[in-house]
C-alpha cells in the first residue's frame, strides 16, 4: 500500500461518506480493484475521521449552540435524542463485531448492500414533508436505520435521512440531525480502530495525516453539495447509481 493509494481513498472516501452511496462500501470496492489488502475495516475507520472533522467544520453554528445552551429544555431534548438514537448502533456494533468486520473483506456482500441502498433511496421520492419533529419513538427507528447501516454498502447518511423523510421530517432537519448523529458513533469508531491499526503496525504518521485530511477536505466539499442537493429534492437520483454500483460489484 503506497501514500497515492490512501489519497485515493481518502479522497472516495470524502465524496462517499455525506453522499447517500455508502463510504463503506465504495472503499471495499476501491481496495479490492487496487489490489489492497487490509485488516477488517482498520482503512475505513482511519478515512471516517477525516470526515468527523468535516461534520464538525460545517455544523460548527449548531454544535457551539448545542454546547452553549445545555441547561436549555430544547438543546437537552435533543441531546436525549442523539443518545436514543446511537444505542442501537452501539449494542449491534459491540455484539456483532466480529460478523460485520467480516463484511469488509468481501465484495459481493456490499453488491446487495448498495442494491437495498439504492432501493431505499429511489422510494424516498414519495416521502412527503409534513413538518413532523423529533420524538423519543422517531429517534429510536432513525437508530435502528443507523444501526443496520453498520453493514458495508449500506449507507448511514441515506437510511437515517430517509427514515426520517418517511417519518414526515423536514429534509433539511433530518440531514442535519443525520450527522449530529454520526459525531458520537465515528467517535466510538475511531478510537477502536485506532487500537486495531497499532495492533497491525498500520499507524504511521504519514499515513494517518494523509488520509484524514484528504478525507477532510473532499468531505467537506460533499456535505455541502449534499445539503443543496436536498434543498432542490434530487434525494432519490443517488438510488440509481447504487443500484448500478451493486449490481457491478455482483457481477466482479
């Protein structure tokens, strides 16, 4: 593995990760047609970091506001809400580890992914707004989309988004509470996957500063498109294109 391919990667890995097409499941694909070969999803977690940066860089405003207004009712409920909905991809994630890193290492699994995925996305076309809220219940079922997100080709952005576009929440809200979302469980990653690169001899400075702000830099370009691309309702166009990807990465 030389420093062009983790560029590579870091910069796939940005355009993925905020896109509804599965980061995780793109990576998979890119090693496998590099020829890369690393341990369980060690690379990917590295990539997520990058990304984690680009969340905090774009929602900055909402994450200062959230901190200023702690003893606030409204900013409480909401962090209740981010709690509720991170369970279930913490207990899924903690129990089934080893089954899901499996995942990683093939790519005809991910083909299936990116097909659910891109069906998820192209039905998400007949998800009305009805300026509908979060709830205790909305959280729960948005971390449950979450939660089955752990699985390589299924996109976190574009399951959370969408259950929350099914549920009647605003576009905007629901992108925004997706990746508010996605800071505690990358955060949770991250630190485990550091552990798993030292264990592998896979963390060298070069490496690491390369592929973060690759990763950084792409990412936060893409979460801005994103964000317009919701704006104008262009959500379910992403559907096509994983459909198309899961069906190549069958047939490779």
């Amino acid at each position: 593995m030389s420093i062009i391919d983790i560029v590579i990667l870091g910069i796939l890995q940005g355009i993925t990760e905020f896109l509804p097409v599965s980061s995780s499941g793109h990576l998979v694909l890119a090693q496998y047609l590099l020829g890369i070969e690393s341990p369980g999803n060690t690379l990917e977690v590295l990539f997520h970091i990058g990304t984690l940066f680009s969340v905090f860089y774009v929602f900055n405003k909402d994450i200062k506001s959230i901190v200023i207004s702690l003893n606030e009712k409204p900013t409480q409920k909401l962090v209740i809400y981010i709690i509720i909905a991170t369970t279930p991809a913490v207990i899924i994630g903690l129990i089934f580890k080893s089954h899901i890193v499996n995942l990683f290492s093939s790519i005809v699994p991910v083909g299936y992914a990116l097909l659910l995925t891109g069906a998820i996305l192209t039905f998400s076309i007949n998800f009305k707004n009805k300026n509908k809220s979060l709830s205790y219940l909305y959280s729960l079922l948005i971390g449950l989309a979450q939660a089955i997100a752990i699985i390589p080709g299924i996109s976190r952005s574009g399951t959370t988004i969408s259950i929350s576009m099914l549920l009647g929440i605003p576009p905007k809200e629901a992108a925004r509470f997706s990746f508010l979302l996605s800071i505690p469980v990358i955060i949770g990653a991250g630190l485990l996957g550091f552990l798993e690169l030292e264990s592998y001899g896979l963390l060298t400075p070069k490496f690491i500063i390369t592929g973060i702000l690759t990763s950084f830099i792409v990412g936060t370009l893409s979460l801005k498109i994103l964000l317009k691309i919701l704006e104008v309702g262009r959500f379910h166009f992403f559907g096509i294109y994983c459909v198309i990807a899961g069906i190549v990465a069958i047939l490779s």
